[in-house]
C-alpha cells in the first residue's frame, strides 16, 4: 500500500492533521507509541483561548477557536466543550491598562470582549479575593477535554481511511521512518508531529521541553463560572527561562475545577515535583480563597514544546526532502490545532491558506538549513 503522508504522533496534533489529511482524500496513516493523546494532550487544560502576544499569534488562535465552534456546532457534548468564557484578571491598575489595550486590540479583529470594572467584575465571579481592579470577559472561549477530541478527530480520521499503526519511531530517513523494531515504513512525506519528542527524531529542531503541572479537584459545581487567568500569566507564560507560576483556573462541565500552572524549562522527568506544586496552588489560592477548603483528588504534569519565537512550526522542513513539521505548539496546541492542521494540509495539497502562512513557516529558523 502506498502512503502519501505518514504522520508521527497522534496527539491533538497529529489527529487533527491526519483528519484533515485525510478528508482530502490522500492515504494518511498515523503511528503513535503509546495510547492516543496521551502526552501533553493529555496533561492540557483544553483551554480554547484567544491570544494576542503578537499578529500571528492572535491571527492562528482566532482562526483556530472559530474552527472549533464549527468542528462542535452539531454536537459538543462528545468534545465536553463549553463556552465558559474566558475573564482575564486585573490586580491593579496596570493590568487594567494591559486589559483595555487588550480589548482594543481583540475587538480590532472582531472577538467581542467586555471590559469590567471591579463590581462587575466580583458580580459575576464572587469568590475572587478582595481588593482586584477589574478584568476583561471574552465570551466565545471556551475548554474541551483534549484527548478526547483526540480520539474524536483521530476515529473521523479513520472513517475517511487512514490508518493507525502501534509503534515507536526511531529515525526518520530517506523515504520513511525506522521503527524501533528495526522494521521501516515508506511514504511520500513523513509528517512529524510528536509534540516536544520532535527533537529526538530532528535534534536540529528549536524546541524545548517546558514542563507544565495540574491540579484536579472534587466537583464543586457553579463555584466558578468562567476559565480565570490573571492578566500576570502573559508576563510568565512568556519568560524565557527559570521557573514560573501563574493563576489558570478552569471550571469542567463535571463540576471540577482545574488548577494551573506552572512552567519549567528543560525538565524532562514528568514527576510531580511538591515544591513547584505547591507554590502554585497557594497562588491560585491567593486568587480564589475558597480553593484551600476544596479537595484535589489528582495532580499531574506535561512537556509543553516551546519553539525558540513561541510560534509553532507547520510546514515543510527546509531542508530534508519530503519531511514536513507540525510541532512547536508550546501551551497553545489544543487551540491552535485545528488551525494547524488546515494550514498544513492547504501547503501539501497546493491551495491558498485561509491566514498568511509565513510567520509559522519552519523555514524562519536559519539553523534548519535552506
Ligand atoms: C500543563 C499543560 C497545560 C496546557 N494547557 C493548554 C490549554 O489550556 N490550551 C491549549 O491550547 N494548550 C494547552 N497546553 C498545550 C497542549 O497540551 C499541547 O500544545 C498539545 O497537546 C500538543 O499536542 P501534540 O500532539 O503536538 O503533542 P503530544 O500530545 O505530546 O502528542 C505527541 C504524541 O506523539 C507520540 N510520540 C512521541 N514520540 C514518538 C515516536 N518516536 N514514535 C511514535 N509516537 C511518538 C506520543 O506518545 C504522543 O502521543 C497545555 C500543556 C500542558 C503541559
């Protein structure tokens, strides 16, 4: 059987792309080593959000939370989606500022958004501590269960005609990949989209692991509303280096709560480390007081992969004939990865991107060779 894409990985990533792949008829078949959207998938929050740290960020997470709304339009319950919202936290009137020039900017593009003053704010968050400034409401973000969609895309996949193979990739080479088993798999092109193991397979690869910790509680339903983040979360979110904690709280459709997160460069060990955990519960706290008298019945961590610009890699490698890369997707894989897959489909398959596609090009980093 010949194969036309052979797509590494079948996290969010690379079951989305295979989806869409496949959806343009092309023989796609996907090899994963372990269960389907069991990595950082699995350890996301399913945070559907709309950022603008930058153009091309605003312009990828945008165009990927709208493919979302219409990816759920008939049915949202198989993806546990919910259109909580998103509010974004101001402790003081320097991250009001930041708020207002948020809201300018998403409204700009036509994301509708609401500024709150601190009544409005409390109004429809109570359990926010005392004494914060404000916030901003994007009403159209939402929070999916990853790995379920995962699987959801993966199983859509399927029923267009790819197929799932059980391996662990070892090298990809000329034609194809070896397996660890020694055997090898030819394909026209060889998607690599295992998330922050690309660099194991492309070592010449600007991406890094960034470790990220989650907390799970019992369900206390209605004691949140929205997914809460502090407006503080853009500055450490985007550190470049040390270890960070930020306040990232998501309410389930389970009545759960999710507690987020913390970020740590170069760390590989996905134990979950006291120290750093508890530092970020105890911000959360700070934030929602009524959390320290909640119950977390789990924590577990993930490896983010952070591209050197934070932008994600999706396109051809610049230099190694007929490989291509969707990985790089950092702490915005979920959202972005509809978005990635399109993209990356409209370039195999030659038709025009619905966003311009250079700012995510791998070709933008020169040690990939031309
Ligand atoms: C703590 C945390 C919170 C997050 N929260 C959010 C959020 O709220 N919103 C959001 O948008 N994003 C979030 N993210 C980011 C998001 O989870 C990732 O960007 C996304 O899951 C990346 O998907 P992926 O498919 O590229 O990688 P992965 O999910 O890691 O999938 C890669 C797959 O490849 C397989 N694989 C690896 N190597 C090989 C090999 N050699 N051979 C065969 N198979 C292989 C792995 O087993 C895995 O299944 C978060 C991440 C973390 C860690």
């Amino acid at each position: 059987m010949t194969i036309d894409v052979l797509v590494v990985g079948a996290g969010i990533i690379g079951a989305a792309c295979a989806d869409a792949l496949a959806a343009e008829g092309l023989a796609v078949t996907v090899i994963e080593r372990e269960a389907i959207g069991s990595g950082a998938t699995a350890a996301g929050m399913g945070h559907l959000v709309v950022m603008d740290d930058n153009p091309a960020e605003l312009a990828l997470t945008a165009y990927s939370v709208a493919l979302w709304r219409q990816l759920v339009a008939v049915d949202p319950k198989p993806h546990e989606y919910s259109c909580c919202g998103t509010l974004w936290i101001a402790a003081d009137e320097e991250e009001l500022a930041v708020a207002r020039e948020k809201q300018r900017t998403l409204s700009e593009h036509g994301i509708a958004c609401e500024l709150l003053d601190a009544a409005s704010l409390y109004a429809h968050e109570p359990q926010l501590r005392p004494g914060l400034c404000g916030g901003l409401r994007v009403s159209a973000d939402a929070v999916v269960y990853p790995p379920k969609s995962a699987a959801l895309l993966l199983a859509r996949a399927q029923s267009r005609g790819a197929k799932l193979r059980s391996g662990q990739v070892s090298a990809v080479i000329e034609g194809g990949v070896l397996l660890a088993d020694g055997s090898e798999i030819h394909a026209s092109i060889v998607l690599v989209a295992n998330g922050s193991a690309s660099v194991q397979l492309l070592p010449e690869l600007p991406v890094r692991p960034k470790k990220g910790h989650i907390a799970i509680t019992d369900r206390y339903p209605g004691m949140i509303n929205h997914q809460l983040v502090e407006l503080g979360y853009i500055k450490s979110a985007h550190a470049a280096d040390g270890d960070s904690v930020a306040f990232n709280l998501q309410p389930r459709p389970t009545g759960q709560l999710l507690i987020g997160s913390s970020r740590q460069f170069d760390v590989t060990d996905k134990t979950v480390e006291p120290a750093i955990l508890a530092r970020m519960l105890a911000h959360a706290a700070s934030f929602v007081p009524g959390l320290t008298d909640l119950h977390v019945l789990r924590c577990w961590t993930g490896l983010r992969a952070a591209s050197r610009d934070g932008l994600p890699l999706i396109g051809p490698h610049p230099s190694r004939p007929n490989v291509w890369l969707a990985t790089g997707h950092e702490g915005l894989g979920i959202t972005t990865s509809l978005a990635t897959a399109q993209l990356l489909t409209a370039q195999i398959v030659g038709r025009q991107t619905q966003i311009p596609i250079v700012p995510y090009l791998p070709a933008r980093f020169e040690q990939l060779g031309r």
